[in-house]
C-alpha cells in the first residue's frame, strides 16, 4: 500500500480527507497495482485491517506490535498500610443484633455508620498522626473482603429464606420448593391472623391487640464526634408496645446499668403493660420470633401469672414469620429514630438521661408515647417463677417434646392456669397443651399463690473496658464537665 496524490485537489481549511491509498500486488517481482476489493479479496483481508496498519505504521513503515495482553508490572500497596486499615476497622467496637445471633456470624457497627464515614474516621486519624493513607478504594475492598461486618439497622429488611431461594440455581429450588411455599403460606397467614384479630378488637371494648419489638441500642454518648465511634458506650434500650385499635404507644426505657436484656427485662415489661391496660380484657400479642426473649419457658411462666392473678380472661401471643415482622408498631421507631436525627444535629447526647426526652417528643401528631423508665428494683426473676410454678415445660400432654422454637401460637385461659395451649401452625384445627405441673405429685400447686421476686441484688456492673473507655472520653473532654461524675460512679468489673 501506498500512499498517493491525486492529479487535482480542493481542500479546504476544515477538510479532514486522508491521502488516498494505491494497492498492489506483486507478480514475477514487479509491482500490479490493483483495485481494493482485489487486493482485500487476494489476502482475505478487511476494511478494519487496512486501517489499522494505516494508523499504526510508522514512519519506516513499520507496524508497531500489538500490546494486547501485555501489562506491566502492577504497582504493590505496601502492606503496612493494608494493616493500618484493617487496624482501624477492628478499633470500631462491635453491637449486637439482638434478633439475628443465633441465625448468622456477622458482627455488626452501629447503624449511624457506614463505609463513607469509616473511610473518613480512618483518613482524619492518618492526618492527624501524620500518617500515610490509602485511597477509599482500597479500603472499601478491604473492609468487603476481609470482613463480615454489616451495619446495624432497626429492623430487618430481607428475609434469609427468602433471599436463599431466590439466589439458588434451577435444581437447588427445586429442592427447596415445598420448603419455601410454607413459608410463604404462614407468612400470609400470620397477616390474615393480625388483620382478624385487630378487626374483631375493633367491634369489642374488652380485646387488646398490640404488637412490641425492640428498637435498635441507643448509645451514650453519641453524636458526630470521631472518638465515640472508637470507644464501647453506654447502651440504652427502648422495648415498645404499640395498641393497634386504640393507636397508643408505649416505652419502657432503661440503661444497661440498671438492667440487662433478657426474659425477665422483657416479660417485666409484659406484666407492666397488663397491668396498666388489661383488666377485664382478653389480650392478643403479635411479635417476632426471638426465643431468648420472646418465646420461652420465662415469659409463659409470667403469662400464666397474668392470668391467675390479674383480671385477664386470656392471652395469646401469636408469632410473625421471620424476615416478614413488619407491623403497625414499626412506626413508633421509625419516629423516634427521626427524632434522634434531629436532635443529634444540634449537639451530642451525653447520659441515658437525655434519650428520655427524644423519644416523648418523637410523637408530633396522635397520642404522644406513654413512657415507663425501668429501675432494678423494678425487674423481676421470672426463672425463679418457672422453676416454683412447675417442673414441665417441655413436654405435652400427648406425652411429645415440645419444640418451642416451631410454636407459632401460645394460649393462655384464667379457668386453666396450669395449661400452656400452643399450637405449630396457624392452621391447625386444635391446641396441644403442657401441664406444667407434670407428675400428679405436684398437681397440688396453685399459681395464684407464686409471689414475684426481684431479679437483681445491686444493680448490674459493666465491664472494665467500657467504663475504661468513657472515662478517657471524660479525660479527653469528648464528653463535658458536668456528666464526668455520672460515669466514674458506674459499678464495673474491676
């Protein structure tokens, strides 16, 4: 190919026009020239060829090689670096998802956090030390491939088994089809139970139905100051009741150092509410399905109190689908997290004290929250109770284990308060029972005559880490003057 000049030319200034181009072929070692469509036709070659060796000869017509696939040696991040930042993410203390510890190994940051934030937490500390940093990049892919770390959120937005059908190949579902239409069918019926109940609450004064769940860990202190996110705080927690018919909320409200979280912090909050609101009333309950909680041998044992000593015909607690929870009480944290927000923007929160007035202003329209703040003096032992009312809880009366963690619905009668009614879907057509008193050697016992003791002694202690950690907050004056006091004389594990 040659380059060529053509007899007579009119460029003008903006014209693009290349040269034209001759094309020969060589025949007995003199050059023929012919026309393109010959020369492309001979060498079984493309328009796409000659262009290409057009563009790339240079000037001794010479085709530059070809650089696909050839890469040169990639630049290495020194790896003092890539430990910084797995330094820095492991400086982030943990939080516990109360609902999904026993379904998965995931830790979990606060849910004001995500990578963004993290990223800028870990830049501000290189500068401040001077240090070099890496791009956010790199410390994203860090942060997802090295961790399991999410970040903590109020409610739980996926269903895990809903999410593994999805995600699984033609034959895999196949497998698990029978498996995921149940789940999908107790879903729909936990729904049509919740919207039965709450019509029929509707058209009777004497029925209470009522959802509860546990808002996400409030923290003290919190706000947008860098050396919280590094130090454990202390946890607040918040367990709402919400009246579906009669649209009322209630808060019980109490820190980790007054009270753990557990069966007899929750079933407490239970026998509060029933006694505030239930006399005389038959009283349904919709709830997750948190069996350190919610669904055990503690809690049915103040159910059974309840009703034998309070002026309750009934209980039923029935049982959300897990990862299908959503209910009427989501909005009690949905307002109070808002709230939260707003506050946080014109200051820090120091002590438990101050998450008081966030949450009884979270309500702006309808009946503001009914606030109950929980002592230790306040919080019985429930385990006490169920080991004084009855030795059997596990096994039915048709003489079968008991899976607690399959029932779906607990029954609870004034006119027998020996008997658990349970059933393990919400279409069965009876209730299968547990006498609590077991043998007939023990049926002499009468439940109405159990007093409830105190859980707590002292009040509980936390440990040395965290009360270390807010007093150098204290120390560095990330927290001001005048709650100093209020955490020095935390009780901790010294």
């Amino acid at each position: 190919m040659e380059s060529v000049d053509p007899k007579y030319r009119y460029p003008t200034n903006d014209s693009n026009r290349a040269h034209n181009q001759a094309y020969f072929l060589r025949r007995n070692g003199e050059k023929v020239r012919v026309c393109k469509k010959f020369f492309m036709a001979t060498l079984d070659i493309g328009d796409t060829m000659i262009r290409t060796t057009i563009a790339k000869r240079n000037s001794n017509l010479i085709v530059e090689m070809d650089h696909r696939g050839r890469h040169r040696k990639q630049k290495v991040l020194d790896p003092a670096l890539k430990d910084a930042v797995r330094s820095h993410i492991n400086s982030i203390p943990r939080v516990e998802s109360h609902y999904l510890r026993n379904q998965t190994s995931r830790d979990y940051f606060e849910g004001s956090l995500n990578i963004s934030t993290l990223y800028r937490l870990y830049k501000e500390k290189c500068l401040e030390n001077n240090s070099p940093y890496v791009k956010k990049s790199m410390y994203e892919h860090i942060f997802n491939t090295e961790f399991n770390i999410g970040f903590h959120k109020p409610k739980k937005d996926q269903c895990s088994t809903c999410e593994c059908y999805r995600n699984s190949s033609e034959e895999d579902r196949r497998q698990l089809q029978e498996m995921y239409e149940k789940h999908l069918r107790d879903k729909d019926l936990s729904r049509e139970e919740n919207a039965k109940d709450v019509e029929d609450a509707k058209t009777k004064e004497n029925k209470i139905v009522a959802v509860y769940d546990l808002q996400a860990v409030l923290p003290s202190p919190s706000g947008d100051v860098s050396s919280f996110y590094y130090k454990s705080r202390l946890a607040t927690y918040n367990f709402t009741m919400y009246d579906i018919v009669r649209k009322q909320g209630y808060c019980y409200v109490w820190s980790e150092h007054r009270a753990k979280l557990g069966a007899n912090e929750i079933g407490t909050c239970f026998l509060n509410f029933l006694r505030m609101n239930a006399d005389g009333k038959s009283i349904v309950f919709f709830s997750d399905n948190c069996a350190g909680q919610n669904k055990n041998k503690f809690i049915a044992a103040m159910y059974l109190f309840a009703v034998s000593n309070l002026n309750i015909p009934s209980i039923t607690h029935k049982f959300l689908v897990t990862g299908h929870t959503q209910n009427e009480g989501d909005s009690m944290h949905s307002c109070i997290e808002r709230e939260k927000k707003r506050v946080l923007k014109s200051g820090p929160i120091y002590v438990p004290s101050q998450w008081i007035p966030v949450i009884r202003l979270a309500k702006k329209k309808g009946n503001p929250y009914i606030i109950q703040e929980m002592d230790t003096s306040d919080i019985y032992n429930l385990k006490k109770l169920s080991e004084d009312m009855g030795k059997n809880f596990n096994e039915s009366n048709q003489h079968e284990k008991v899976l607690w963690s399959n029932i779906k619905i607990l029954n609870f009668r004034k006119d027998e308060p020996y008997f658990i009614y349970y059933k393990y879907n919400y279409d069965d057509a009876e209730y299968k029972f547990i006498d609590i008193r077991g043998r007939k050697s023990t049926r002499s016992l009468i439940t109405n005559t159990f007093s409830l003791k105190p859980a707590y002694e002292c009040s509980p202690k936390i440990s040395k880490d965290k009360k270390d950690g807010l007093l150098f907050l204290c120390k560095t004056k990330a927290i001001k003057q005048q709650y100093h006091s209020f955490y020095k004389n935390l009780p901790s594990n010294q």
